[in-house]
C-alpha cells in the first residue's frame, strides 16, 4: 500500500465512524481536545494531509473507538 492509498484508507475510516456515530464533522471538532478545526477534518477525511499520531489519538478519543480503528486496512 503505498502513502496515498493509506491516507484515503484512515480517512475513510475516520468519516464511516464519524457518520456511524451521527456526527458532522462539525460536531466531531466540538469533542476533540485541544485546537483542530473543521477544515483539517476534511482534508483528513478525504486523504489529503497527513495527520500526527497524537491527532490519529485525538480523533479516536472523540469517536470513542481505537487508533487500530482508524489506520485498520478492511
């Protein structure tokens, strides 16, 4: 797998347990801590940037799920 499939891969695990959860993304910026806004969300989600661990870390916590959750290859 190479870097750009992984990005598209995280993102879209991200988004399905966002939706699954009945989140906006809007609304998922709302339950991470510290400073992340909506835009970096959809880039997330769309596979366009890079997110840090402690990003990845922050997500999960706000989605209650795993890290494994999110970077999983299904």
């Amino acid at each position: 797998m190479d870097k750009s499939e992984l990005l598209k891969n995280v993102g879209k695990n991200v988004q399905n347990l966002r939706q699954l959860k009945g989140l906006s993304q809007v609304d998922l910026v709302g339950k991470i801590e510290g400073n992340i806004d909506t835009t970096n969300i959809s880039r997330i989600e769309s596979g366009r940037t890079n997110p840090t661990i402690y990003t990845l870390y922050r997500i999960a916590n706000a989605l209650e799920c795993s890290l494994e959750d999110l970077v999983k290859n299904d």
